[in-house]
C-alpha cells in the first residue's frame, strides 16, 4: 500500500497538515445489478416489496450523511471535492431510478475543519437525523470517527486525511487497507507503512538521479521529509535536503544549492503556496529538473492559477494516485463523472479535482454494497460487502481496493497512476495528461517504508 502525504493541501503557516493516502486493490463485476444505467446502477424490484429493514432505510428510500471540512481556515475548495462527487454520483443515480427501488437522500454536516464541531457532525447525523451510512467524507480532523464506529455506521469510500481509517473497523477508505483497524493502535503496531512506486518512477521512468527534497523547520513537514529521504535512498537516489524557515522561507537560496548540487528532480513536504514560490525560484534559477514531484491533493484544474509566475515549472509537475485521471473521459466512468458534474455542479468546471473523482467513486462503492443486499438492506450487509477481501474499482474510477488484514513483508505490488499537467492540453487551457497506458498495468514490486502517524 502506498501512503501519500498530501502536506501540498493542508500545511499552512499556523502548523497544520494534511496527511492523504493511495492505495491497494480489487474489482466488482458488473453483475451486482439486475439493470444499470451508463456509469451508474439503475434500479432493480419494485419499492412495494421493500422492508424499512435499518436506521435510515425506508421502502422507497435510503438516507446517507457526510461530513466534509468546507468553511475551514484553508478553504472551501481544500477538503469539498469528495462532497461534490459523492452528491453528483447520487443525483444520477435517483434520476436514473436509484437503487433497488430507492432513492438516495443525504444530509451534509460541514465541521469546518474543527475537531469538536467534527464530533457534534457526527451525534447529529447519527443520533438525529438517522443516516444509514456515510459516503463521501473529507474531514481534516475526524475526531467524531470513534463514535461513528461505536454506533457501528459504515463509512464507506472515505478520504483519510488522518489516521482514523487506519484505526477503526467501521471506516472504509477509498484506498482499501490492510490494516487491523481494531479501534485501538493505528496500522500495524503503532505504524504506518508507504510504498515507493512515486520514487520508482522518477528513478526509472524520468531518469533522475539526484532529488531536492524542500522541507519546513515545521514538525509534520519535517517527520514527512525524513520519511521521503528513506523512500528516496531505497530507490537509489541521491538526496539533497532543502529545510526552510517556515515563517521566512529562502526559496531562492534553496534554489541555487540544488542547481550547485545537480539536482534533476525535486520531491516536497510543503503547502501549496510554498510550492508555486518553488517552482518560480527553480524556474528562476534554472534548475535543469525533469520533474516536479507532487500528490494527488494538488492534481486539480486550479494549476494554471496557483503557478501563474512559473510557466516551465508547471509544464513539469507530475502527481500519481490510485485514481482514473479525471481528464479521461474516454474512460465511461470518468464520462459519467464530468456529465453529472456538468448538469449538478456547473460551477465546479474549474475546480475538478481528482478528490472530487474519489467522492464519485466512494458514493459507488456504497451504492454496489446496498445493491448486492437485495430488498433487505441493512448495515451487517452492507459491510459483508466491504469486508469479503474481493477486489473492488468503483467501474474503473480507482485501482484495485479491498480491506483484507496482511501483515506487512517489506515489499508490495503496487500500481497507480502518474500524469503531468501540460499548457497545451485541452486546446491550449491547460490540463493533466496521462502518462501511463493503463493504471491496473502500471505495477511496480516496490519497498515498504515505516513511519509513525
């Protein structure tokens, strides 16, 4: 399983972080439907011969919560992009006549990025409102998970943005696990594990050598670059650690040493502004890099914006994740995606993000886990579903995904996915390109590097 630290979304001059994660795999076959509609499933039996069989379950509908961090300290746009999809996914599956005779309704909770207001989401949506279950959440501090799991509510499809879908049993990430989830230590006794495909493939694949690896003297920043540094090395690449001030970083200077030092590719435990400062002052300084390293939080449509001073830099700004690019709308899936974006959220056209595709594909693994109950929808068996160790890619949308207990080996079989954001793409508007043939191929044997939450 690879861990990715998406500290690019969520590290901000107050300290905070964003830890995100990628992923470990398997598929559903299509024929848990009676009947589907392109890209979601149609419904199936008459809602007369529907029981109200759980909390939240009706004969003609099914109430699902989520909680998302939108009105926080960093953003609107930072942590809602599964809300986004997961409403789009569930918009098209009413029209198309939901699911099993039922149809979708949901209840939002935003927790604005605090913990306590995560916890209050949480007794809302439980104890008042009575979800059945929760699918596309983004929470930056999931304080209320232990209580979600206590009252036994799946959580499916999930962005885990801290550590509490490797923690607790009733939370499924959209990434899969093979983690314990016991409610007690997090991961494998206290530790987490990351794979180094992202490093592989710069090795391999772009041919770097030496790696820049820009850090702030900030504690999650740091931890995280010590982590990348053991990645990197693992893969045979040399490492130059760049540690900035976080309140008065010389990106400049920083520049100018990995230029002295011969560094072709540069990796980053850093925020999002600190990264489009980077790149102007690589760009500047003319570092002869083949790739500027980023992770899935930052593989969005705001790139051109964000790093309007760095034209070159851009141009070589590679991410990889365990998700369909959401540029490929060859892709049904994907298609299905940006139509229903289009026609629900019109507005999100410029803000399409590869965690708005995660909130899709979370809404539709919950969707194929109550379809494959029957008329007798309920949360035993519905997490029957997510715990059966099967394979699982939401249609296409993420690589391979299932939640089955392995200790860790020291190595894993990893794929993904890797593009790159191209001025030229999309008729000169700019946009990520993919640069793998398929990401279920795409597969390296890659080490297993320890870390702590």
């Amino acid at each position: 399983m690879r861990r990715i630290f998406g500290l690019g979304a969520g590290l901000t001059l107050l300290g905070t972080a964003l830890l995100g994660t990628a992923a470990c795999g398997t598929r559903l076959p299509d024929s848990a439907f009676t009947s589907q509609g392109p890209g979601v499933p149609g419904t199936s039996g008459a809602s007369s011969a529907n029981p109200a069989s759980d909390v939240g379950v009706t004969a003609t509908s099914i109430k699902i919560g989520m909680i998302d961090s939108v009105d926080s300290l960093l953003g609107p746009d930072t942590f809602s992009g599964p809300m986004y999809g997961a409403q789009a996914f569930f918009k098209a599956l009413n029209a198309a006549g939901g699911v099993g005779g039922r149809q979708i309704t949901f209840v939002t909770c935003d927790d604005q990025g605090v913990g306590g207001t995560n916890v209050s989401c949480a007794h809302t949506l439980i104890d008042q409102d009575k979800v059945f279950a929760f699918a596309g959440n983004s929470a930056f501090q999931y304080d209320g998970a232990s209580y979600v799991s206590a009252k036994d509510v799946p959580d499916v499809g999930g962005e885990p943005i801290s550590n509490a879908y490797d923690q607790y049993a009733h939370l499924y990430s959209i990434y899969g696990s093979d983690y314990p989830r016991d409610g007690k230590s997090i991961g494998w006794q206290g530790k987490l594990y990351s794979s180094t495909e992202a490093e592989h493939y710069a090795k391999t694949v772009l041919h770097a050598h030496v790696a820049g690896l820009v850090s702030y003297n900030q504690a999650d920043s740091a931890r995280y670059a010590s982590y990348e540094a053991e990645a990197l090395r693992k893969e045979g690449l040399t490492v130059v650690p760049e540690q900035l001030d976080i309140a008065l970083a010389d990106f400049n200077s920083a520049a100018l040493d990995m230029k002295n030092k011969g560094v072709d590719v540069v990796f980053d435990t850093i925020d999002t502004d600190g990264n489009a400062r980077l790149c102007k002052a690589i760009e500047d300084a003319g570092v002869p890099i083949v790739a500027k390293m980023t992770t899935v939080q930052s593989w969005d449509a705001t790139v051109a914006a964000t790093y309007k001073d760095a034209p070159n830099c851009r141009n070589l700004l590679y991410a990889n994740a365990s998700d369909a690019n959401y540029e490929d709308t060859a892709n049904p899936a994907v298609k299905a995606f940006r139509d229903a974006m289009a026609k629900y959220f019109p507005d999100r056209e410029g803000k399409l993000s590869e965690w708005e595709i995660d909130g899709w594909a979370s809404a539709q693994w919950l969707t194929d886990a109550v379809a494959s109950c029957g008329a007798d929808v309920t949360r035993v068996c519905v997490e029957k579903f997510m715990n059966s160790g099967k394979p699982y890619d939401a249609h296409g949308i993420i690589t391979p995904a299932a939640f089955d207990v392995r200790a860790p080996t020291g190595t894993t079989h990893a794929c993904f996915n890797v593009a790159q954001w191209q001025d030229s793409a999309n008729g000169g508007r700019g946009g990520w390109v993919t640069r793998v043939p398929d990401m279920d191929t795409n597969c390296y044997d890659v080490p297993q590097v320890a870390y702590s939450p």
